[in-house]
C-alpha cells in the first residue's frame, strides 16, 4: 500500500479541502498521512479515516513561524517511508521540494489560493518579494499541480509556463440535512450566515455594519481568525449583540446541519487584491449542497457559478445601509427565494465532490502513483 503525505501550515481541523484529498486517496487504496501544526487553541481532531501528525511549534506567525515549519517538515518527511508528497500551498513547498528531490518521489502541488496575492502580503514589499522569488524558483520544476478555479490556473500557467489542473473546493453530496433540531434557531427570526476564517478583507464589517438596519434577521458568524477580537468589539460598540452572534470554529464533521440552519449564506470578501478577487471560496459551494441562496461579492469566478445556476444575487454596493437594502429586499420577496431554493436543487447535484474526485485521481494516475 503507497503512502502519501499531505502538508499543509494549519491545525487539520477544519481544513475540508486536504481532508477530502486524503479521504479520496483512502479510497483509492493508499495510506494517508495529514501533517500540519499545533495552535494554542487546537482541538483533538475526531477519528478519520486516515493518519494525522501535528507538530507544536515555538512561533506562530511570521517568518520565525515559516522557517521553523519547513525545517520540522523537511526533517519530518526525510525519516518517512512515504511514495509521494503533496505540498498545500506555498507556505508548506519548500521542505516538500527538497524531500521530493533528495527521495527521488513525486510531489504535487495543491494551491488553494492565489498566495502572493493575499492582502497580508500585499503591503509588505520585502516579504511579499521572498515569496515571490520562492514561488518562482520552484513552480516551474513542479510536474503535476492543481489549484482551485481556472483563473488561478490560466495565471499560473500563463506565468510559470506550467499545466495546472483545476479541482474546485467541492463538498460530498449530502443527500439529507439534519434539521428538525436545526442548531441555529431564533424563533421567527431569518439567518444570514457567514462561514468560514476572520481575515481581512472578508466584509465582515460591512455586514456587522448593515446589521444596524436590518430588523427580520441575525447574523451568525462562523469561524475564527485574525480579526476575531476586533469584529466582536465592533458587536459590542454597535450594541448589536442581539443581532450578531459568533459561534467560533464548528468541526466540518458538524458543520452541514448548521449551514443548513439558516436562511442565506454570504460570500462578501472585499476586493484587496487578486487572490479575492480571482477566489472561488469553500463557503459558495457549502451553501450550495445546503441549498441555502447566496449573496456574494459580484467577482468572476463567484458570480459564474451563482449566474450560472441562477442559486442566488451578486453585489457591488459595499455601503452598509445599501447592503442592508439587498437583504431585507431578499427576505420579503418569497418569490425569487423559492426559485432560488428551487434550482439549488440542480446545483447541489452537479457541484459536489464526486464529480471532481476523478480529476484528481487522475492527476496521481499520471504520477504514477495510482494505477490506471
């Protein structure tokens, strides 16, 4: 049986992406081993079908953090039996490069987003560079790679001179949602449901914000991240904690029943680059298998999946009182809800993982990992 690893810089807990790969390669007949890091906050995570090690790291952000990761992974990696590498996203590349190349195996590069381009890079020039020169260097020496959209992959095919595939961030076809006991209850309330990391650049402020003018509805926060603690002072100052609640991290394994919960799903991210701009997140699809209409930022890749199965409305209007205006116009045209809830029907079934694992086993056919 053919070992792989996957790595990745985060806590496996709510990565859904890796834990799909690797529950797909499970399938396939392979073992699986998920590395990642420790955070202060970390949770156990629950019993999987494949194996997990986290390492505790001394720092946890900056380039201390990086370093000291890559050089953990590279030693980590080069002590392992293990038939092929899959490096997810820039930050976990360079111990997986250099193992491939000292153990003469296959890597693949997972790119979950455009990472050059995110807004915590954008305004810093040296650091920025680093990972330019990095990304640079190793992208055109990597044989088999995919990431999220086919813009991401049109840009760096275009830039690096490489084939990247396209595998969407799909959840499995759910067939049923638990919801005589939905979690998220709030008697004749509706829900506006964000999910997902508390980064900048996500238009959680302009939502916290519209909240203020809207009346039928709460706001239920989903996630955790960087700006956590900023967004609840904005609650509190607002005094909108009737209106808005968080619920922190909630495990993947849980996190259908309260997509399912809630009345509409946002995708609002804010265009601070690039990588938003070109993004097709996890939540769109998630909403989707839901069957929970989607207002979402009015970006390419976004509004061709919503515009497409017409499952929702794109925005441009980032004021709070003209975003507030959209919502309650939603939330009182049962109409257009219906037919919205109507063809995310269509939508579920044909934007699910099962129609994207054959892309990926094959790229692994091509690596000579799996058989044909």
């Amino acid at each position: 049986m053919k070992h792989i690893i996957l790595a990745v810089t985060n806590d496996l807990f709510t990565d859904q992406r890796v834990h799909r790969v690797a529950q797909s390669l499970v399938k396939a007949g392979c073992r699986v081993t998920l590395v990642g890091r420790v955070l202060p906050a970390s949770q156990a995570i629950p019993q999987r079908s494949y194996s997990t090690h986290r390492f505790k790291m001394l720092f946890h952000k900056g380039i201390l953090f990086y370093g000291s990761y890559n050089l953990r992974l590279l030693f980590y990696l080069f002590f392992q039996k293990t038939q092929a590498i899959v490096a997810n996203d820039l930050d976990s590349l360079p111990a997986c490069f250099i193992t491939a190349k000292l153990k003469q195996i296959p890597l693949i590069y997972d790119s979950h987003e455009y990472f050059t381009e995110v807004p915590e890079l954008i305004n810093r020039k040296f650091v920025r560079s680093f990972w330019l020169r990095l990304e640079n260097f190793i992208l055109p020496r990597i044989k088999y790679s995919y990431t999220v959209n086919s813009s991401l992959a049109r840009i760096y095919s275009q830039k690096y001179k490489i084939s990247m595939e396209v595998i969407r961030n799909l959840p499995f076809k759910e067939s049923a949602f638990i919801t005589s006991n939905p979690p998220l209850n709030f008697g004749d309330k509706k829900i506006l449901l964000y999910q997902g990391s508390l980064n900048i650049g996500r238009g959680l402020e302009m939502a916290i914000d519209a909240m203020q003018y809207i009346e039928s509805a709460i706001l239920v926060i989903i996630g955790d991240g960087d700006i956590s603690h900023q967004l609840r002072h904005r609650v509190a100052d607002l005094q909108l904690q009737s209106k808005v609640r968080f619920t922190g991290r909630i495990p993947f394994e849980a996190l259908h029943s309260y997509t399912a919960s809630a009345t509409l799903g946002l995708s609002v991210e804010e265009n601070l680059g690039e990588n938003y701009y070109y993004s097709l997140p996890n939540k769109l699809f998630d909403y989707i298998q839901a069957q929970l209409p989607v207002i979402a930022s009015n970006f390419p890749e976004t509004a061709a999946i919503i515009n497409e199965f017409q499952v929702g409305c794109t925005f441009e209007d980032r004021n709070p009182v003209a975003f507030a205006k959209l919502i309650n116009s939603i939330l009182a045209d049962s109409a257009r809800y219906n037919l919205w809830k109507s063809n995310l029907k269509k939508a579920s079934t044909a934007l699910c993982w099962e129609n994207e694992e054959p892309i990926l086993l094959s790229i692994f056919v091509k690596a000579g990992i799996l058989n044909p």
